[in-house]
C-alpha cells in the first residue's frame, strides 16, 4: 500500500512525533515499501486459523490483591525532567 | 588472562590463582585501552570501574568468607537494554541520555545475588532496533575482526566486547535475532532461549511477544554458566513461565549419539551465497561424524515470517514507547508551548530514524480499521509458522541452518534502504515469533569473517541445544580463535 504525504502526517499526530518536511517525505517512501513487504501476508488464506496469542499457550497468571511495593515516591520522581511538591510538571493544559 | 573463558575464571577464582579485583582490573584496563581512544570499538556505552571494584572486592571477600558460588567475583557486562539501579541505563537512545533507573531488571539482580561483577552497559541499535548496531544514539560499534564492518545487531556491543576479550561474557536480547546474528558476525556463542525462561522485568521492552534475554559468550560451555543464572520463574513478570530452572552446565557432556538433525530446505534458498552454503553444511558434517543423523526437512511458511515480523514488532513497540512522553522521565525538548508541542518534539528530538520508521508502522497497523488486516492476520501467520516447527520436531531433535544469510557487511552499506537491512533476519525471525529457543555457535570463515551455524530446538530443550553445541566445540576450533590484534 502506498502512503501519501497526508497519511504520514496523520500517523505521525496519532503517534505524537513531530516530523521536518524532508522527514515526511523519507518516510512516505520507507513506511510504504515496508508496508509493501509485510503485505505478503495476504497471500495466504487464514480464515480458519486460530491466532497465536502465546506460544506456549500459557494464560494470564493472577496473584491476590494486595499491596506488594514499598512507596519510593521520592526516588522514582527523580527522574522527571521537571518537578515540584511531587508532582510531575508540564505546560499548562486548562485556562 | 583475557584469553581465559568464562569457565576457566570461575575456575581460577576459586583454585586462588588470581582474586576477582586482579582479573576485574585487567579487563578495565583493556576497556579503557581498546574501546574508548579514537578508533576504538565504542562497545561500551557506560563503563563502572568504581562500582566494578568495588563488587570486586566484596566478592573476593566473600570468597575468604566460604559464601563463593561459581559467579561470585566473576567479571561480565550487561547490555545497555537492562535496568540498572544508580547507572544510567539508555537503550542506545537520545530519550534515554539520562535516565538512571530507581530499580534492577530480575537479570540484573540474579547476578549481584551471586556476587557477579558487572563491568558495565553495551552499545546496542537503539531500543533494540537494527541488525548493524548504527542506530545506536552513541555511534557505531566496530567489528573486531574487521573495523570497517559492523558487528551486527542490536546486540552488537556485548558481541564486539567478547569477541575482543573486552569482558568473558556479556548478557543480551533477542526479539528477530539480535543475539544470534551477532554472536554469528563476531564469531561467538549466542543463546536465546525459549520465550519465558528468562524474566523480561526491567528489560526495557521492545516487542514483548517476541523479547527474550540470553548469553553472549565464547562457547557453549560458558553460555550454560550465562543460562544458570540468567533463568528464573519471576512474579514480576507475567509473561514469565513456572519452569525448573535445570543445571545446564550438568548435560553438556551427554552423549549425542542418535540424534536427529533436520535441515530446513527454506534455509539453503537458491540465491544463498554458495561459500555460505557449504561453510554452514561441512559444520553439520561434524554431527554426522558424531552419530546423528541429518534429514532433509521442509518448513514452508518461512517466508511469511518477515512480513508478520514487520507488524508484530513494529505494532508492539509502537505500544511500548508510548511511555517516553518527556513527562515522566527521559528526554524533555526545551520551552514547549503546550502539552502536545510537549510529546510531538520530545519524541520527535528523542527517537532516531529508525524506531520512528516503527512506531509509525505500528501506529498505522494499530489503527482504527486497519487491526484486523495487519495485527490480528499476523498473529494467525504465527500459528502457521509454529504448527511448521511442531511438524519438523515430530521427526527431529534440532533444526540446523546458517544464522544469518551473510557475513558481516561493511558500514553504511545498508542503511539506506530499511527493507535490505530486515532482510539480514531471514533465518532467526521465525524462531522469534514461534517462540522456540534459538541458538547460534561458529561454524567456520567466508572471506574470512566468521559466520554462524544457527541451532534451533524445541520448547525448553535449551540443555540439549548447549550439549550438542559444547560435543560440536570438542571436535572443532572455530570458537576458539580471535580476531587478529586481539591477542
């Protein structure tokens, strides 16, 4: 399937990267060569092929509910770029 | 003592013949030697000599103290992929440039409760994310057998750092390859084993269907010392499977004799490189010499296996890196003007070429109206390709093929056309999707460059896999050499 320069730009907002015009223009060429490739898979027929959702089918384990971390708030904020009173800051969302 | 394996310096720590801060020491200096002057191979992205010496010193005396396992002073590295509390931890990302993790990855921890001593973080592609580690935010890793190749990838700084005797070990990731196909292109052993055996916790995740840590070393016999340690059923993570942990190092001897090796037609495509061929075929003579016996087999979705690699992969790290947002951790642009300028330029400015490429892809593939036709027809190409092993085991005990379908190629040579590159994973991306264990051991020289016989097995037949690779490495020396200079 061959992308136009509009269909990248609208992936490129749905997965929040901002992107240079040349940079649109490189990956309307890569993004549809690859999607090209990976349509190869429709060669095959699959309607009656269950899809693999583990290899080892192996389902979701659970665990009882209760508290198992210790709070180290602290630490863990201190790897944001910006940060005040423990809270994570960014510009301002609601006038 | 850099030529020493893995083996022979857990052996040489406790006989006394050195102590954990000589042998650490030494590789420090080699580092400091070959990897960071001008020229160097660029292997590590974060070296900790302080914090190295010191675990040094605290192995040695716990040594003194009788405490000593087979890993307690034991020097190593880790891959940049897997979190370490205190040291900075980047995934081969300009996102992750600052990022010290508040926490270790479950591999990470399994080695400080032995006592091991982590010498530092290997380069790798960018998040995992390349088959030539130049995606690498932090520059290319050069191939010690041939400075103007690449070492493969994305594990390509634990694989240029063993094969230059930098470190005797180094662990590693693999979602399409990317411990195999540079343990080929270096001349190493290379391990991954099947999906769950190793805890994905703290590894930073790339395609969580697909991730799966395993052993960079120089042979089978350490890559069973790397698998004692990295394996371990794990709480923390839910993709993590309930299975005894067997002493690998305890097989490797077995006899072999009997067993059924089963080449696939589809790993000897007619436009392989005829030297290749014959490179990878007189390797698996040796097994015939040892008693087993080679089947032709056929495995015929092989080629569906790219195409569903490129969205499932793509699709899965597009839900991943979602997390990188500059709010949280990592890299932040400067003065953004609202929240949205926020997340658009950081991961614009963060993110290279090359995990954009699939965060778009995924993000499309993921979209409204289109699952169904990418994601969910690909998870169906899976069930096809693991139904095809399931046949071939039916009949054989291992698979056997080349790893990758060239040696390693020169720098630069294929970065500008994604497709050529994706191609280099032809033969390791089913095993991936599959979820089988993989392995890859030297099999012998084309134009001089080592290549890699790639061992495929059945679920959780990672000591058979380790057997039949150290009874191949008795009868032959291909992993034994080095590349030249490096002595």
């Amino acid at each position: 399937m061959a992308l136009d320069r509009e269909d990248v730009k609208n992936i490129a907002l749905l997965a929040r990267l901002e992107l240079s015009d040349t940079e649109i223009g490189q990956y309307q060429t890569d993004l549809s060569s690859i999607l090209e490739l990976v349509e190869q898979m429709n060669a095959v027929n699959t309607d009656d092929v269950q899809p693999m959702a583990h290899p080892t089918d192996a389902v979701q384990r659970l665990r009882a509910d209760v508290v198992t971390e210790t709070n180290q708030r602290e630490k863990y904020m201190a790897c944001a770029p910006a940060q005040e009173n423990g809270l994570f800051l960014v510009p301002k969302v609601i006038d | 003592m850099h030529n020493l394996t893995l083996t022979q310096i857990s052996q040489g720590l406790a006989a006394g013949d050195f102590t954990s801060v000589e042998i650490t020491q030494h590789f420090l200096d080699r580092i400091n030697k070959f990897d960071k002057e001008d020229g160097g191979i660029n292997s590590f992205i974060t070296v900790t000599d302080e914090l190295a010496l010191r675990d040094a010193k605290a192995a040695d005396e716990r040594r003194a103290a009788g405490n000593a396992t087979a890993w307690t002073g034991v020097p190593f590295a880790h891959k940049d992929i897997f979190c370490t509390d205190g040291t900075l931890t980047t995934c081969g990302s300009k996102m992750l440039g600052n990022f010290i993790p508040p926490y270790d990855a479950t591999v990470v921890d399994n080695f400080k409760k032995q006592g091991a001593v982590c010498l530092g973080k290997t380069n790798m592609d960018e998040f995992a994310m390349g088959s030539s580690n130049e995606t690498s935010y932090f520059g290319g890793v050069k191939n010690p057998w041939d400075k103007d190749r690449i070492p493969g990838g994305s594990s390509g700084g634990s694989a240029a750092a063993v094969a230059a005797r930098l470190v005797p070990a180094a662990t590693a990731t693999d979602t399409g390859g990317s411990i195999r196909q540079p343990a080929a292109m270096c001349g190493l052993t290379g391990l991954k084993p099947t999906y769950g055996r190793c805890s994905r916790f703290g590894m930073i995740a790339f395609a969580s269907s697909l991730d799966q840590a395993g052993p960079m070393t120089r042979n089978a016999e350490d890559a069973a010392m790397m698998l004692n340690v990295m394996s371990s059923f794990d709480e923390k993570d839910s993709t993590s499977i309930d299975q005894e942990v067997p002493d690998y190092t305890a097989t490797l001897n077995d006899d072999i004799k009997g067993k059924v090796i089963g080449l696939p037609k589809e790993y000897f495509p007619e436009n392989l490189d005829p030297e290749m061929a014959a490179t990878v075929r007189t390797a698996i003579s040796e097994f015939e010499k040892m008693g087993c016996t080679i089947k032709e087999i056929s495995l015929p979705n092989t080629h569906l296996s790219i195409p569903a690699y490129y969205v499932v992969a793509p699709a899965e790290c597009s839900a991943n890196l979602s997390r990188m947002d500059g709010v949280r951790f990592g890299y932040r642009c400067e003065d953004p003007s609202d929240l949205m300028d926020l997340y658009c330029r950081s991961r614009g400015e963060g993110f290279g070429q090359e995990v954009k490429r699939r965060v778009m892809i995924g993000t499309y593939a993921l979209s409204t109206g289109f699952y169904d036709a990418y994601y969910l027809k690909a998870q169906k190409i899976r069930r096809l390709i693991k139904d095809d092993f399931m046949a071939a085991f039916k009949d054989v005990d291992f698979i056997m093929g080349p790893t990758a379908p060239t040696p390693a190629f020169k720098v630069g040579e294929k970065t500008d056309d994604p497709v050529a590159m994706y191609l280099e994973d032809a033969f390791t991306i089913a095993t991936n999707l599959a979820g089988l264990p993989g392995m890859s051991i030297p099999a012998g020289k084309v134009n001089n460059l080592p290549v890699g016989l790639q061992i495929i097995g059945n679920y959780w037949q990672e000591s058979g896999m380790l057997n039949i690779a150290h009874q191949f490495q008795q009868v032959t020396d291909h992993h034994q050499q080095a590349p030249q200079g490096i002595k």
